[in-house]
C-alpha cells in the first residue's frame, strides 16, 4: 500500500470508535511470528501468513467465514 504499510492501517482503524468492533484479519506477506504478534497487540482479530495459492486464500477465507470446505 502506498504511504503506509497494513499495521499502521490497523492502528489507525482501531482509534475510530465506530470500527472497533468490527473484526480486522491481517494476511501478510511476511511469515513472522514477530509481524502476527504485532497484528494482534495493534488489535487485529487475527494474523496469516498469505497463501502461496488463490485455493490456500480460499481455504482462509471459508475458516474465517465458518463456510465448510
């Protein structure tokens, strides 16, 4: 994203009242544990790695979703 990365996003959604409660999952490119942790103490609902694959996404979407497989 141009001018601010998907954790300084997150952190600025969180600071809006009327967004915090609405769920907020991080997919990132980045599969560190040291990235998901900071999603999550930033607020996020949750933090992924990004599938190698549009089925893997697919997979996440349909967990996240509660959609059986």
């Amino acid at each position: 994203m141009p001018g601010m990365n998907g954790l300084e996003l997150l952190k600025l959604l969180r600071r809006m009242r009327r967004l915090d409660v609405v769920p907020i999952y991080i997919v990132s490119t980045t599969n560190s544990d040291k990235t998901q942790q900071q999603a999550l103490s930033f607020g996020a609902s949750g933090a992924f790695a990004k599938p190698e694959t549009m089925l893997g996404m697919q997979s996440i979407q349909r967990e996240l979703l509660g959609i059986p497989e």
